[in-house]
C-alpha cells in the first residue's frame, strides 16, 4: 500500500479489520439516527490513516467502536485478531480526545503515570517512563505542574505522551488538535509524525482539516454524511519524513484537492481552510424530532 | 439537589497562552482591610454605645463584655470555659456521626442503583423538613442530659450537605474522564479510587467547611430546649433570663470563636489534602 513506518512489517494481516459496520442510535425502541452504514476497512500495522467527513457523520463513532467504548448495530470489529471487546481488556488502545481530560489533582507526571499505575507497573518503571515520554513531547521541565498551569497544547501533549506511556499498539486519537489555534496545531501534526515514525505505532486520526489530514496520513478515509460512509479512500503518496516544504509541495496541493473534491462529492460544505463546515446539524435535530430514520 | 454550591465551577480548558505559575497562598496584607473594618466596628460599638448612654440589657459595651467572659472563665454558675468544652464535643461527636453517615450513604447510592432509588429521595426530603424542630423530640428519646441527644441534633443537620457535596462530587466527573479510564480496562473500583474520589475531595472540604458551623448550631440550638446546665445553650438561655446580658454576649462570642476555630481546621486540612485546589481556585 503506501509508505509504511520502520517497525511496519513485523506481522502480517490488518491490525484493524471493520467488517460490515452499521450503527443505529436509538431511543427506547425507535432508531433515532442511522450513524454508519455498511463500513468497511483495513488498517495495516504502522499505518496513518485519518478519517475526515462533515460534522456528524459519525467519525467519532467509528473511532469508539474500534475502541469498544461503543458497540456497533451490525458487523465485526477485529483488532489484533481478537475482538474490540478483547483488544481492550488486553491495552491495545491508546486514547486521544479533542479535551485532554487530564486530571487536575495528579501532576504532569503523574497523569502521564496513571495508565502505568492501572497496568500494575512497579514505581521505578512508572516514573522513569513517564519521564521518557515527557522528555519525547518536550516536556520535560513541567513534570511537577498541575495541568491547568499548562497552556492548551501542552495539555494536549501531555495526553499523547499518557496514551503513548504503555506502548499501545494502536493510537486512536479523535480530533485532538481541534481546540488548538493554527500554528500550534502545525507543530503539533509535526509532533506526532515525530512520534509516529520513532514509535512505528498505528494510528487511527480522526480530523476535519484536510491539510492536517493530508500532512499526517498515509490514507485519507473520506465519509459523506449521515449515514456515515466511506466514499473515497485518498493515498497519500508524499515522501517521509514530511516537513514544512512537504506543505508547499505540488503533490501536497493536488491531494489536498483530491480530498476536498471527494468530500463535495459526499455532500460536504467547505470553508476557505479547508476545514469541514459544520454540515447538517439543523438535521440532525430534525432526525432526532421526527425519529424518522431507520 | 442544591445545597451546597459545587467547590469549583469547572473551569473552561481552552487554549491557554503560556505556563501558569503556583499561587494561592494570600499575604498578610490581603487580610489587612477586612481586620481594619472588624477593629473600626468593635472601637465604634464600644464609643456608639457610650455615647447613646444604651443600657446594658439592650447592647453592652465590647469591654463589658470581655469582662464578663473573664469573670466567669472557669468558675460560678456561669462557667464559660466548661460550657464551651462540653458543646464542642457534643457538637464534634455529632459531626463524626454525621459526617460518617453521609459519606456511607453518599457511597452506597453511588455504588448500588436500587440505593440510589431509595436514599436520595427519602434524604431529599428529610432535608426539606425543618430538622431543629425534632430537638425535644431527641432530648425526649435520649435523654434530657444525656450529650447524645445534642449530638444526634447536630449530626442530622450535618449529614444532608455532607451525602449531596459527596454525592455529587462522585458522580460529576468527565464523561470523557470515564471512557479513558474504560480504554485502560479499569475495573470500577479503580475508577472509584483514581477517578471519582479525588474528584469528590473539594466538594468534601466545602461540606465540612458548612457542616461544622451546622454541628455547631444543632447542638447549641438543642441545649436551648433543656439539659445538662453546663452548656453554651444553656448558659445563653439562663444568663438571658436572668438579665445578664453581657454574660450572654460572652457565651455568643464564645461560640462564635469556638465556629471560627473549627472552620480553620478544616481549611487547614484542606490545604494539606488538596494542596493543588487551592491554586486551581486561585486560577479561577
Ligand atoms: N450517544 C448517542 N446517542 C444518539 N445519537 C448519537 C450518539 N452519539 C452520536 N450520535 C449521533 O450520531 C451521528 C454521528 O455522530 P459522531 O460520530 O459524533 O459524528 P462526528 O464525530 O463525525 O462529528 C450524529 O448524528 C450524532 O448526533
Ligand atoms: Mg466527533
């Protein structure tokens, strides 16, 4: 397929298999909204692969049913050979939201320990890891602050460098750098890819900036909305490892444009950044009202 | 449930410009203007009441009133100091009690769902009835000059904010905070232990902040309605049928001391639990 990281080709077969994917929220017996319908993918061990479509076309659902913090309607989800209910119980997962939900009592570090804590690690273990992975997302000097002595995106770097922690074999990371400013966002894409290539992790990376998207991927998963569907798969061809002049390049501006145009063809409205506009809500408040769906 | 106030609002995570440094310890000079206004009130108390030539039965003079606390410290039939002594510990007993029932109550309906059903309502309602109405009604179970009477009244009045601030406190985490924990596979205990407790500690500290005035007032309340004479209650209500006022101003201003002391301890303690909330509050 495309670019794999170095440690890609360690086993063979998808680390994530989805499998005939729907999901129907429902209310009582009523099914309120049809989210996803008949998804299927394939993520490759050491795989980027970013899913973008309008607002509430069911991303992050997706992301937490891999996660098995949801169930779907119909259809598998394989994660590792096991099932997601498995994978999870085994800490296959490492989790991103768009909020960093770090917790205000423990420090910098100690958040970073809390997965290592749940995990049963010994304390010698726990502190010298977790000052490796603050020392990774340049964090080193803030170890003993509390997370609201921290600025947005050191918050955030904090809650990658806890998800990273006990060496998850999946990333799965829903918009978490939505809530940045542009430039912060910027550094933190190269961050990750940073991270990425020394870790040779896989990452499912849900976003609504096509550049972010294109920058960071090795695929782009182009949804249309409601009922969430996969539409397009982009590969992303740039050569590794990207960087500022990745973002200048013609190639880039071509997949950029390939992306937005699959997106428009899934119905999606655009705003001049290349961010997904916030798409149909007023229906989803229909479909909710009228419980029409289904 | 409304209460008690949240201890802190959450505070918005948006992004912020830079490092915040560690606040939250006030200077002296913080305090400076409210001391200048209590020691200006007190000086003007003492000239008005002199100036207007006022009878002692209708304000005595602070100074008339310290008096009266030192002439009946220890000994006579106004004894203040074992007054004082015997209602703090009928009031800390009842605190314990109460603290200790709201906190069980606050875990179990947090734990179990059917105890949920059934304790919060019947807890919500019970806090709807005036509870110091029920004093005689407890000097007559417990007996008139048994302590515990006072310290069941006392650990009424201190259970209901103690269970609600808990309650709350457990269950108002980040739903987000909670799938977290679930990606990790914690088991609920764990996400009892690392999740919602350290969540629920400011809320704790806030309800022991009201419930020690509460324990407070239900036992000098309580002692208003008959029992052991040596007692803050008591003294307040004889001295005040006997016309010596000052002397009831000395038992009030005694009580009101023995509150302050006892909100001190709590935050105090506060500050050594929850060193890092006192800086979130600073921030907020
Ligand atoms: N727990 C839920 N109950 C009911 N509807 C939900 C729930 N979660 C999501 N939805 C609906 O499912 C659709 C997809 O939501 P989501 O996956 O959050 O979209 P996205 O992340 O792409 O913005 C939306 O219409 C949303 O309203
Ligand atoms: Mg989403």
């Amino acid at each position: 397929m495309t670019d794999p990281s170095p440690r890609a080709a360690q086993q063979t077969g998808p680390v994530v298999r989805v499998s005939g994917v729907d999901k129907t929220f429902r209310r009582g017996d009523r099914a309120v909204t049809k989210a996803l319908e008949a998804i299927d993918l394939d993520i490759a061990r050491g795989e980027f692969v970013s899913l973008i479509g309008p607002s509430g076309c069911g991303k992050s659902t997706l992301l937490r049913i891999v996660g098995d913090l949801t169930s779907p309607s119909t259809g598998t989800v394989t994660v590792n050979g096991k099932t997601a209910e498995q994978a999870r119980r085994d800490r296959d997962y490492g989790m991103v939201f768009q909020a960093p939900v770090l917790f205000d009592w423990r420090t910098v570090e100690d958040n970073v320990k809390l997965p290592l804590e749940i995990l049963g690690w010994d304390a010698a273990r726990r502190a010298s890891r977790a000052r490796e992975m603050l020392d990774l997302v340049e964090l080193g000097e803030f170890v003993k602050h509390h997370p609201f002595q921290l600025s947005g995106g050191m918050q955030q770097r904090v809650a990658i460098a806890r998800a990273l922690a006990f060496e998850p074999s999946i990333l799965l990371m829903d918009e978490p750098f939505g809530a940045l400013d542009e430039m912060t966002r910027e550094r933190m894409n190269g961050e990750v890819l940073r991270i990425w290539e020394r870790t040779g992790t896989t990452i499912l990376f849900v976003t609504h900036s096509i550049p972010e998207a294109v920058f960071l991927s090795s695929r782009v998963v182009v949804m249309s909305a409601r009922p969430g569907r996969i539409t397009t798969i982009v590969d992303i061809d740039l050569p590794r490892p990207r960087t500022d002049e990745t973002r200048e390049s013609r190639r880039y501006f071509e997949l950029v444009t390939a992306v937005r145009e699959a997106l428009r063809a899934g119905g999606a409205e655009l705003d001049d950044r290349g961010t997904v506009g916030p798409g149909s809500d007023a229906s989803i408040e229909r479909t909710i009202a009228e419980g029409a769906v289904g | 449930m409304t209460t008690i106030g949240p201890a802190i609002a959450p505070t918005s995570r948006g992004s912020r410009p830079a490092v915040r440094g560690l606040r939250g310890t006030r200077s002296l000079a913080w305090y400076l203007p409210a001391a200048i206004v209590f020691v200006g009130g007190i000086v003007l108390w003492e000239v008005v009441v002199g100036a207007l030539n006022l009878q002692a039965f209708v304000l005595p003079k602070p100074t008339a009133i310290l008096a009266a606390l030192q002439a009946n410290w220890a000994e006579g039939r106004f004894a203040l100091l074992p007054s004082a002594t015997a209602t703090l510990q009928e009031a800390l007993t009842g605190l314990v009690i109460g603290t200790t029932v709201g906190l069980l109550v606050a875990f179990a309906s947090v734990r179990w769902v059917t105890a949920r059903g059934i304790l919060l309502p019947l807890a919500v309602a019970a806090n709807a009835v005036p509870i110091i109405a029920f004093a005689p009604l407890l000097n007559n179970w417990f007996g008139l000059v048994n302590p515990l009477s006072k310290a069941l009244m006392a650990a009424i009045l201190v259970f209901f904010p103690v269970m609600a601030n808990v309650v709350r406190g457990l269950v108002d985490v980040e739903p987000a905070a909670v799938e977290l924990m679930r990606s990790y596979a914690a088991s609920d205990w764990t996400i009892l232990r690392k999740l919602r407790v350290p969540n629920a500690l400011p809320y704790f500290f806030t309800a022991m902040k009201v419930a020690t005035t509460l324990s407070l007032i239900g036992a000098i309340v309580a002692e208003y309605f008959g029992g052991a004479s040596t007692v803050l209650g008591r003294m307040i209500v004889q001295s005040a049928s006997a016309l010596k006022f000052d002397i009831t101003w000395a038992a009030i201003l005694l009580g009101a001391a023995t509150g302050i002391v006892f909100y001190l301890v709590v935050a105090v303690v506060e500050r050594f639990v929850i060193p890092w909330h006192a800086t979130l509050r600073a921030e907020a």
